[in-house]
C-alpha cells in the first residue's frame, strides 16, 4: 500500500523531533559537566596553594624554633637556680618543636598557639640574658671589693697572723654584699681638759672613731661595734667595762663597744676607752670589729 505523501512528510517530521531531544540534552550534560570539571580543577589549585603556603609557614616556624632551641643551648651560668631554670625552658622548646612536628599544616589554630608559646619562649629567653649579665657584673664588682678589702688588710698585718687568717676565712664566707665597712678609722689621745694630745704623761683616755659606711644591701636595726686597742707591748687594753664577744666561733676581749642603730645610712660613731691605767710612750693599735668581721685598723703615737 502506498503511503501518502503528506502523511510521509508527518511522520518524518515526528522522528526528527525525536531524535532532536537526547542530542540536545547530551549536549547540555556535556556542557555542565565541562564546567563542574574547571570549577572542580580551580578548587583543587586553590586548595594546593594554600596548603603549600601553610606548609611553608609551618616550615618557618619550625625554623625559628630550632634556632631558639640552640640560642638556649649556648647559653650558660654560674648560678644553679638559673641553670635549672634553663633545663626546664630548654624541655619546654623541645616539647614545642616535637608538637609542631605532629600537627598538620592546616590546622591553623594550633600553629597560631605554637607561634604565640614561642614568643613567649623569646621573652622568657631575654629576660635570663638581662638577668645573667646582672649577675655577672654584681660579681665582678663584689669580687673587686673583696680584694680591694684584702688587700688593705695585708697592708696592717700584724703578729696575730692566726686571728688575720681566722678573720679572712670568715670574710669569704660572708656575702660581700651585707656586710658592714667602715672608715675614717682613728685612735686620739686625751688629756684632763678633754683636749686632743699626744704627750703620754698628760694622756688621760682615748676615743676611738669610726663611720660606717652606707650600704643598702645590709641588714637594718642594731649594730654593736667592739675595739680592741693594744698598747706598745702588744697587751690588751682592759677596764670594768671590757666585754667578749665571738668572730667565727672564738670568743675575743674587747676593750669597749658600743650599740648603734643602722639602717642603711652612714653613722658617724665615737668609742671612750678610759680607767685602762696609765698610758706609756709608743705606739698604741686599734682594731675594729662587728660580729660578722673586722672592719680595719688604726695606729696612735704617743710621745
């Protein structure tokens, strides 16, 4: 049977329509998937580059770690507290580095809170260099006084070098810091009329004058500072007032003292050494002490 030609015509027109569909929706699908395929790509590359910049950042980080690590490494002190100080801050550089080592790059809190623990282990660092140079350089200066006032005792050495090693040994034992100085060491003769002499017949008491020294780093409140004065034979000074005391465990005769109240300042102090007898031609000796040290000598002629 022969199709009509119109009929043909229709039919044609249907199958084309029809196939016309799927290719058009084919071509859409292709056109979403290319674009979902170059978004996908430019996340991926972005997210490849943050990752890098954040593994760059956790690498420097743990380089300025290694380098706090050995600064604390090359640091160094004459005083224990200090040094277990060190050991803990050194343990605590190295808990932070093998922390880092264990985070990922990503996790931008807890590089934050390494990056923060870290400048803190900076400032902490400074602060013992601050401190050790402190320290060093009180040394050095309590190391001069200490031979400077050894050497001034070397200069006044006397016969009792026993009592003169004694006293030394008790120094270097003492903090060199606290202990009391003085100066303006003197032994004055005088006569009846309460005048300065030095004409032994006329000679009627002594005074022994003394200022000790200001010094901040000593214990304040009261002082007792004893004399001991010795005539040209080498004996002892003795009246009803001499008292005893102890310098390094040995007791010693004094032949005065007297209290003070120091705190801190300079104080200018006299001792009367008086009804010790009748005083001879010669040269009289004087030695001052506290309980801690001797604080020095001085020499008085008699004609």
């Amino acid at each position: 049977m022969t199709e009509d030609p119109l009929e043909r015509i229709e039919r044609e027109e249907r199958e084309r329509k029809a196939r016309k569909g799927p290719q058009t929706l084919m071509t859409i699908l292709a056109a979403v998937a290319v674009v979902l395929a170059c978004g996908l790509g430019y996340l991926l590359y972005q997210r490849n580059s943050l990752v890098g910049q954040l593994e760059g950042e956790k690498q420097e980080l743990a380089q300025q770690m290694v380098e706090l690590q050995n600064d604390f490494s090359s640091l160094n002190s004459d005083y224990e507290a200090i040094n277990h100080q060190l050991d803990t801050s050194r343990e605590q550089v190295a808990m932070l580095i093998e922390k880092l080592n264990k985070t990922e790059a990503t996790n931008r809190a807890k590089i934050r809170q390494y990056e923060k623990e870290l400048g803190t282990l900076r400032t902490i660092m400074k602060g013992y260099i601050v401190q050790i140079d402190s320290l060093n350089t009180l040394n050095k200066k309590l190391t001069a006084d200490a031979a400077q006032a050894r050497r001034e005792a070397a200069e006044h050495r006397r016969a009792n070098e026993e009592l003169t090693q004694k006293i030394e040994n008790l120094s270097s034992q003492v903090n060199a810091g606290k202990v009391l100085r003085a100066r303006a060491i003197s032994l004055t003769g005088y006569y009846s009329n309460d005048k300065a002499g030095d004409r032994h017949s006329r000679v009627r008491y002594m005074v022994a004058g003394l200022s000790l020294v200001e010094n901040s780093l000593a214990d304040r409140g009261p002082v007792r500072v004893y004399v001991r004065v010795k005539d040209p034979e080498g004996v002892l000074l003795m009246n009803n007032e001499s008292v005893s005391f102890l310098l390094g465990g040995e007791s010693l005769q004094a032949t005065a003292s007297r209290e003070v109240d120091y705190e801190g300042s300079e104080v200018d102090m006299s001792i009367y050494i008086n009804d010790t007898g009748d005083f001879v031609k010669g040269v009289y000796t004087l030695e001052v002490y506290t309980e801690q040290s001797l604080l020095g000598r001085a020499e008085c002629m008699l004609r």
